[in-house]
C-alpha cells in the first residue's frame, strides 16, 4: 500500500504496529517525521490549522479523522478478512477491498460509525461596517498565511487572480526569496495577470507556457493520481499538475489561494443567486470542496511529491467569513469586494480588481480538451458507453474519455461512491 503512496513520500517511509493495527506512513520534505508519527500508535497527515487526516488507536480501537473541508484526502474500506484499512488515495485501497468509502470531511469513523465532528455552519452575520469587517479579516488572512510559511522555504501558485495574489502578498514579507508558479498558453489571461503581480510583488517568477501535446501527454498521469473522470475537475487539472511539476523542482511546498471562491461568493452564477439564499449556496458548494478545488490541489502537488498549503481553510478564516454579511462580499457589481477591499494597497489594481476566470479559462485551454474528445469519439460510441455499471450517466464525450482513461488505470469499477462529481449546471463554475 505505500508503494502505491510513494509520490506523496519521497523524503522517507515508516511502519508502526502496536496491538491491533498495523499503521503506515509517507512523508515528503515539508513535513517532518515527527509530525507525521504523532503520540502513541498513530499517524497524521497533518499542517498548521487547516489540514488534517488522522488515524489512530483509542482504546483498542482504530479510529479515523478528517478536517473540516476535506483539505488532506482519507478512504478506507475492510479487506477479505474484516480489517479496517485506510489510505490518502484510493489506489492503495484498490487492492485490499473493492468497496471503498470516502470519510465524509469533518467526522470521525469509529466502530464503524461515521460521527460528525465539525463541518462550516451558518453563524450569525456580523453587525461592523464594511472597513471593520476588511481590517479584521486581513489580520486573520496574514497570520494564516504566517502559520504555513513556517522556516520560509515555500512558494505559490499565482495566477494572477485575487485568491492567489493575496497569498503571496501575505506571505512575501516571510518569504527572502519567493518563487512564483503559472501555467497557460503564452496569450492566456492568467499568465499576463501573473506577470504583473509577480513583478509587483519581486518574486521569482516561473512561467510554464503548455500547448495541446503537453495537455495529452499529462492526461493518463492527471487521472491516475486525481482518481477522477469529472470533466470539469480534470480539465483544471492539467495546467495544475503540469505547475506543480515545475514547482517541485524549486521547493517542498507551495501556497494555494483555493477555498476563497466558496467564502467570498467568487463565482459568476452567484450573482443571481438572492442575498437570502447566498450563505446556504456557499455553504452548499464548500461541502463539495474535498471532491473538486480541494482534491485537484492535494492531488496535484502530492503526485511531484510536494505540499499545498490553502490558508484559505484555516479555521480562524472561515469562521469569521461565514459571518460576513452577503452585501459585504457582493458590493457595487464586484464579487468578493470584501476580500478586495482587505487587500487594497497590497496589489496593483489590475490585478486586485481583475474579474474571476473560470481555471481551465484563464490557462487559456477551455475548449482544447472538449475538442479533442469531439475528434475521438462518435456519437454511437458516446450513446454506448454513457452509461457506467453502476448507473451513473456521464455527461460529455469528455467525460467518456476521461472515463475511459480511469477504466484503464483502475479497471471497472462497480461501486463508485467515494467519487465525487461537479455540482451541475449551475455551481461548475
């Protein structure tokens, strides 16, 4: 099982046995072993305030834990013999047990029942005016950034947009010598917006320019360690996994600005969305977070052997977004005006002030990978092979051939639920 780990842990390996269970452990260079070990007989996938997958022996008993938002990944399933087993990613399940579950984010599996532990809630709204409110939240933003640069030896992601950018503006006074990462085609409005942020804020800047070979040659590799066929998911995909690529080569960790979308109301289908209804969609498409941007981005870096940290998910920040009042994150026809507003100063207004690109649409690849799929498969061939054994049916001749890229990786599989799948239509955003 942790051969089949072994991108996620090229710093080193461990096996644990104690009474009643054998626990396994994977680590890569921003994660130290003791970290990783714990007390007693246990392990964690674990970094500052966000990210937490546990599994550990209390009272005889294995028992697992996840964070909140499903920032580290966790599945398990028992084997022939009745074992519990466990793993971050399911191909090391795969070969153990055919039934697999996926620990719900922000619960506990103990005895075999899944117990809620903590999961984002609707709060009070807050009642402070709208420079309050920014100031408040910028404080809580750059001591979460603070907690993950650590000994300063981390990077980001940067393309070019506000999430990303406010990470590296937070972290760049910890940070001697930041490295920034983007990928896109040479015109795309991602690498054009990176440019100036990084320029701005005197990073060392890193610019992958992919093209359509380079899109398909990463395909089969992008599905076997996204564990996915979800159109939408493996399309932002390619330009990240292909930049996390790039990104190991220069450093053990890197910043996300991921999660902030789902607080700050980023997408563009949510300014239809009532100013009484918007918590609950937020709400809604955050618990969906673990199987789309969340998974994209653990899997993305853990596949070069890297760590994504996403202050974003710390907890300090959800908290107090989830109490920002929705005129506060939609204000004057500018969506997350409130992240906008805490940043102002910190950003060319360019790039503060740039509106939200779909990921796949600011990389500049949206229609290279529907296209291609037009170009393999016939419209017999879809009608066929649309539906899946156990009844699913996918949505495009992209998703079949991703699909079909899954099925050669992992065979036919007939029970599917720990897969999860972009809301649709109106939050694929």
């Amino acid at each position: 099982m942790l051969a089949k780990l072994a991108h996620r842990g090229p710093a080193g390996r461990k096996i644990k046995e104690g009474q009643g269970a054998t626990l396994g452990m994977v680590w890569n260079q921003a994660q130290l072993p003791a970290r990783m070990e714990g007390q007693g007989t246990s392990v964690s996938d674990h970094a500052p305030s966000g990210r937490l997958a546990r599994a550990a022996m209390v009272d005889g008993t294995l028992v697992l834990e996840r964070d909140p938002l499903g920032v580290a990944p966790l599945y398990y399933g028992h084997n022939a013999g009745g074992d519990l087993c466990f793993a971050s990613e399911v191909k090391a399940l795969l070969p153990q047990t055919a039934t697999i579950r996926e620990l719900p984010p922000g619960s506990r599996l103990r005895n075999g029942q899944v117990e809620p532990l903590a999961r984002p809630r609707r709060l009070p709204p807050l009642t402070s005016g709208r420079e309050v409110v920014a100031r408040e939240l910028r404080r809580r933003l750059e001591r979460a950034v603070e907690r993950r640069v650590a000994d300063g030896t981390v990077g980001s992601w940067l393309s070019g947009g506000v999430d990303s950018s406010a990470v590296v503006a937070l972290a760049r006074p910890h940070v001697k010598s930041m490295h920034t990462f983007v990928a896109g085609h040479a015109d795309a409005p991602d690498v054009a917006a990176a440019r100036i942020a990084a320029d701005y804020l005197n990073t060392v800047h890193h610019e992958l320019l992919v093209d359509r070979a380079m899109l398909l040659a990463a395909l089969p590799e992008v599905i076997y360690h996204l564990e996915s066929f979800d159109a939408l998911l493996v399309r932002s995909s390619l330009t990240n996994y292909l930049v996390a690529r790039e990104a190991a080569r220069y450093v053990p960790a890197v910043l996300s600005g991921e999660a902030s979308d789902e607080l700050f109301a980023g997408y563009s289908y949510l300014n239809a969305v009532p100013d009484e209804h918007l918590s609950g969609e937020l709400l809604d498409i955050m618990g969906r977070l673990h199987n789309t941007a969340l998974q994209r981005v653990d899997r993305c870096a853990s596949a070069h052997g890297i760590l994504a940290y996403v202050p974003f998910s710390d907890s300090t920040v959800v908290e107090y977004a989830l109490r920002i009042p929705p005129e506060y994150k939609r204000h004057s026809g500018v969506e997350k005006w409130i992240l906008r507003r805490a940043l102002d100063g910190s950003l060319p207004d360019q790039v503060l002030w740039r509106k939200k690109a779909k990921f796949w649409e600011g990389t500049g690849v949206s229609d290279i990978m529907a296209d291609f799929a037009d170009q393999q498969i016939s419209d017999a061939d879809f009608h066929r092979e649309a539906q899946l054994p156990n009844g699913w049916l996918l949505r495009t001749k992209e998703e079949l051939l991703y699909y079909r890229v899954f099925k050669d990786h992992f065979g036919v599989l007939p029970e599917l639920s720990w897969l999860g799948r972009t809301k649709q239509p109106a939050a694929q955003g």
